[in-house]
C-alpha cells in the first residue's frame, strides 16, 4: 500500500518529530513519576525512550531516514510487546513493563510500521 499524496513524505517526517518529542518526554517524566496512566515506569525504560526520542530526531530530518526509523522501531517495539505479553512483563530481566506497557508497545509497533510500510519507498 502506498500513498502517492506528495506530502506524506513531508508528513513522515513530521510525524516522527512528533513522537520523537513525545519519547522524550515521556522518558523525563518517567524520572519524576513512577506510573503514567496504568504504565509502569524504571530507569532503563526511561533512558530507552529518551535514546529513541534522540534517534528519531536525528532520523526525521530526511524522508528515508525517517521511513527507515518507523520499520525499525515498529518492528522492535513489536518484539518488544511479544515477550512483555508472553513472559509476563519481564522482558530479558532487565527491562520490566506490565499489561499496559506491552499494550502500549504494541501499538506503537502498528501505527510505525503502518506509516513506515505505506509510505512510499523512495520521496
């Protein structure tokens, strides 16, 4: 599926300055508040947010890099909802998320890779 409006490219990029922003802050204000809506917060999920947020930054300054930052991370977020849902919120003993984190990686995972597989290869 591809989209063959010229501005989604420019909405690409957008959209993961958009939520690049709201990685990090999710990942500072991890810091002060333990549970943010139901979800479950430590340090090494905020230090990760806050790492993804920089990325994306970094990756939404050209179209490609953008794409490329949405497949990426909608498939790791993906994986990383699998083995939250599976293995009973501790994923490799490091990482420790509940029902509504792996919730919310999951959907992560669809709306990135959605915008990332449907956008068009090449701007």
């Amino acid at each position: 599926m591809n989209f063959p409006y010229p501005l989604m490219t420019h909405f690409v990029k957008i959209f993961v300055k958009l939520v690049s922003a709201l990685a990090i802050l999710a990942g500072i204000a991890g810091f002060f508040v333990t549970d943010i809506m139901g979800i479950a917060t430590d340090t090494i999920q905020n230090i990760i947010f806050i790492v993804v947020g920089i990325l994306g930054v970094n990756a939404s300054g050209t179209y490609g890099k953008a794409r490329m930052f949405l497949i990426l991370f909608g498939l790791l977020f993906g994986v990383l909802a699998v083995i939250g849902l599976v293995n009973s919120g501790n994923i490799l003993g490091y990482y420790q998320t509940n029902v509504n984190g792996s919730l919310l990686h999951l959907g992560i995972s669809a709306i990135f890779l959605i915008m990332g597989l449907g956008s068009r290869k090449k701007a």
